[in-house]
C-alpha cells in the first residue's frame, strides 16, 4: 500500500474510532458520512487511556465527504458499516477507488464478506477486519472509546499471493479464526439478549443456563465439525473453549446492551442474517436453537412462542 490517504467510509461509532486510530497512527484519512452532514473535525473522549484513568479528550481535524462529493481517487478504503450495508457503501463510493484498491470491510458476523467479494474488481484485494473495541457516538463528530480491544485485518481470500497488510499493527494472518471467534459469541449473546431484552451479563443467570448450555454445545459440535467450510479455522471452538469465552464476554461486559438488543429495542435492521442466520442457512449441519433464535428475531409475530420453547429446554 502506498502512503496515499485512507478513506473510511461510515461516520458510526466504529467508523468514528477507527478514523481517530488511524490519525493517531499519523496516517492521513477522509471520512464518508453517508447519512449526516460532514465536519472537518472529530472529538474522541478516550476512557480506556491506561495513563487518563479519568479520560481524555482529543480532538483531531479530518476531511469529511458525502459520497456524492469524492472527487479523488483511493488506493485504500476501510468500511465501517453494519453487514447488510457493505454492498450497497461499497457501491456509492465504486467509482473513486482504483482499480489495484486493497478494500477493507469492518463488520459483524459471517456472509457479508463473500457478498462484498463477489462485488469488487479481480485487480483489487478484500481485507476482512474484526475489532473488540467498545465505542459510543455521541454526536456526528464526537464519539466515546468505551472498550480496549483489539482491531485486526488480514487477507479474505488466503489463496491469493501474500500480500503485507499497510499498519503492522492492525494486520493477522489468521483473520478467519478471529471472526469465526466474533461469530461464536455473537450467535449466543446477540439473539438471546435480543430477544429477552436483557443486558450481556443476564445470560449467566440461572433462569437462561439450560439454554444457554444447550446453544453453546449446538455451535461447539458444529465448529468442531471437519464437514463446516472452514473447520481449519475453527476446529479450536470446542464446548469448553466457547464456554470459556462466551463466560468472558457475558462477564466483562455484564451491564452492555448488545447491538441487536438495541436494534430490536429501536425497531432498526439487525445483523442477524449474518449471525444466526448465516449459521443456520450455510450449513449443513443441524442447528434448531440456532434457526429457531433466526426467526423469531427476523419474525416478531414468532418472539413470545419461542421464547417459551427456548426457556423449556433442560
């Protein structure tokens, strides 16, 4: 990658982060807000700063466009869009990106990534990322770091000649084995919190064990299943290994709202045809908590009957 500007494309609370980690990174980034006005600058309120145990605010000067208004070339895009806008972002911005762009996608879940692939050039090269960072947005140019994570990239198509991914820092090479990891808790914490409008760390409560126990071993067979198509990067997920994890997540983060609880909650799209769904519709395998949590998150009429079939499992 050439040091030319990045564009990030998505002025939401990962978009807004990643935007201000790459500025502190001193790379230079043009941000597309694709549903608000732009600004020319982003306020970041970092509380996970170990030497601010109080917080810091910074404030870091950006160019922001819509997409109607590129005028340049990118040879580097990052975006930061819920899965089921990929595609459609991927399109707005098309005809400003060159024809040897390395495009990144940062979002949840597992589907979205083949769609996006499927779109862009034969020339151009796919970089899936994942991030475990906790952001809020608070306003269209001042967004809150709430969680120290981790944020990743690496190669989609591992067949393609190995190419070194821009920041050191931010590259994996195993980047299907961390989202196939996101995946794994995400299709036990989103649609059960979703569903019964609970917070992250009420999974853990005696009332949802059986269920909780029994959809963690559905996903831990089917990961550690050689027929799943990527069972080399998921081989590792065993029923402790996700208890383990799935215990973690639910722990630290007790008092958060998941993404599609919040999106039920706001009668917004969810992610979940590429949670539940892209688990239950891509596999062979057998897995009815998981298609049954698919439709009644995509199905409200569904959502009191199956809640009463999910807390009868013993």
């Amino acid at each position: 990658m050439k040091t030319t500007p990045w564009l990030v494309v998505g002025a939401g609370a990962i978009g807004m982060l990643v935007t201000c980690k790459l500025k502190r990174l001193d790379q230079t980034v043009h941000l597309v807000y694709r549903s608000e006005k732009t600004g020319n600058a982003i306020t970041l309120d970092d509380q996970v700063d170990p030497e601010h145990p109080n917080g810091k605010i910074v404030d870091y000067k950006i160019k922001s466009f819509s997409p109607d208004n590129l005028t340049k070339q990118y040879d580097k895009v990052i975006f930061c869009t819920k899965a089921f806008d990929l595609v459609s972002a991927y399109q707005q911005v098309q005809d400003h990106l060159t024809d040897d762009a390395d495009i990144c996608c940062l979002c949840n879940g597992m589907g979205a990534q083949q769609e996006l692939a499927a779109q862009i050039k034969s020339t151009q090269t796919l970089w899936a990322g994942t991030t475990s960072e906790g952001a809020l947005k608070l306003s269209s140019n001042k967004v809150k770091h709430t969680g120290k994570g981790d944020t990743f990239f690496g190669l989609w198509d591992q067949q393609t000649d190995k190419k070194s991914f821009h920041l050191e820092e931010l590259s994996a090479a195993n980047i299907h084995q961390r989202l196939l990891e996101k995946l794994a808790i995400n299709a036990v914490i989103n649609p059960i919190t979703a569903l019964f409008s609970i917070q992250n760390g009420d999974v853990l409560n005696d009332e949802y064990s059986p269920l909780l126990k029994a959809t963690i071993k559905e996903l831990s067979d089917f990961f550690t299943d050689p027929k799943f198509e990527y069972y080399q990067h998921s081989q590792h997920l065993t029923h402790t290994n996700m208890t383990n994890r799935v215990t973690t997540v639910a722990k630290l983060t007790h008092l958060n709202r998941s993404s599609m609880h919040e999106d039920i909650r706001l009668n917004r799209p969810t992610e979940n045809d590429y949670i539940s769904g892209y688990l239950a519709t891509t596999s062979n395998h057998s897995l009815p908590i998981q298609e049954m949590l698919y439709q009644a998150i995509n199905n409200p009429e569904q959502r009191e009957e199956t809640k009463k079939k999910l807390l009868s499992i013993t």
